[in-house]
C-alpha cells in the first residue's frame, strides 16, 4: 500500500504509530497468542487486545491526574490502546 493509498483511508484510522509484527514477536502462552506492548513492554493476549482494545497496565489519563489520597497523584501506568489489523495482498 503506498501513502496516496493510505490518505483515502486515514479518515478511519485511528491516529498512533503502526507496526508490523514478525513471527518471533507473538508468544505462545496458556491463555492463547499474546504479543508484546510497544509502549510498556507488558505481555497482552491477542484475545485481549480484541475485546478490551488497550494494555492490561492501562490507565487513561483521567485515572493517572486522580489522586489515590489527598497529597500522593497516582504512579503512572501504561496509556497503550492497542488494535489488530489484518491486511492482504492480491
């Protein structure tokens, strides 16, 4: 796909970087195929990133600005959303 390809389409896409994976990035695990967070690292289920769309480390930036008591903001977290996209070539 070149960039004029892409621009028609970028109206859909959800802005953010993209990356493809390579065999050796997706792991076996008990709970099924799992990859590799690109912001924090975490190991996230392909099942998870279907359903819930973000890191299982997630926290969205209302979460992060909360304070856990009255003087201590929260420690950060991962602010990963994650999507799968399947792409083919004819």
């Amino acid at each position: 796909m070149t960039d004029s390809d892409s621009s028609a389409d970028s109206d859909d896409a959800p802005a953010g970087a993209r990356m493809m994976l390579e065999p050796d990035a997706i792991h076996e695990q008990e709970d099924g195929l799992a990859v590799d967070c690109p912001q924090c690292g975490a190991t996230v289920t392909i099942q998870h990133i279907i359903e819930e769309g973000y890191c299982p480390g997630y926290v969205d930036g209302d979460e992060m600005n909360a304070e856990s008591d009255d003087e201590t903001p929260r420690e950060g977290g991962c602010g990963a959303q994650l999507s799968l996209e399947l792409v083919w070539e004819s």
